[in-house]
C-alpha cells in the first residue's frame, strides 16, 4: 500500500508519457479497406470505414439505421439523431462524397446489400455460418 502511494506521487510529479498511435490516413485507409477480405465480414469491416470519412464518434457509429442514411448521386446523407455533443437530440445531417479508390457509400451500400438489410441497425454482428444478425 505505501508503495503504491509513493509511485501515485511519482507519476504526478514526474508525469506519464501517453503511447500515441499513428494517425489513420488517407494511405493507411485505403490500405485497410484492401485488407477487408471478400466475406460478408469483411464487407462489414469495410463499411466501418465510413466513419473515418464521416468523422463520426463510435456511439454515433453504432446508432445509425438504414432509415438515417439517404442515397444521392453525390453521395450519401447521414442522419446522427442523438450525439455525445448533442444530448437534446436536435440532430445533425454529415454529407459522405462518392469516393474514387475505396468509396465509403459503396461500402455501406454493398454491406447492406450482401447482408439483406433494408432497415433498422447498419451495422451488425455477423454469426457462424456468414449470416448478418436479424437486430443487434
């Protein structure tokens, strides 16, 4: 117990280097979409890369229903109906541009298609067998 204290102390004083990490690039994005494999999970991970191009926090992430995402020919709108910044729930709408290279509302649009959702939770579990859970 006393040591313990004694290095609380020490690390106050001294203080403790944080271990950052690597920002994710635009490299290093498309790097991780490549390495998606081809299955229904990986299909999943790679719409997960939509937070990156939409700047989202996970909660908000996770929260996301078919009925908050709308399909443009620019794009994809995105509804965030509730977030960490905006506990009232006033809602805010991000736009995510097409992309070239490794298009974020492709993603989301074959993962969507692959797995048969057409509404409720975008993002899933995927269970045994390659199947996408009903609701998560």
């Amino acid at each position: 117990m006393l040591v313990t204290a004694a290095l609380k102390g020490i690390r106050r004083e001294l203080g403790v280097a944080l271990t950052r990490k690597a920002p994710a690039t635009a490299l290093r994005l498309v790097e991780m979409a490549r390495l998606c494999p081809a299955t229904l999970q990986g299909l999943r991970d790679r719409s997960l890369l939509l937070g990156f191009a939409g700047a989202f926090r996970r909660s908000e992430l996770v929260a996301l229903n078919v009925e908050d995402l709308e399909v443009l020919p620019q794009g994809l709108k995105v509804t965030i109906r509730r977030s960490k910044t905006d506990q009232e729930g006033a809602g805010q709408v991000i736009a995510i541009a097409r992309g070239e290279v490794h298009c974020p509302v492709a993603a989301v649009q074959t993962w969507l298609e692959a797995a048969a959702i057409t509404m409720g939770p975008v993002l899933r579990r995927v269970r045994k067998g390659g199947r996408s859970a009903r609701r998560s």
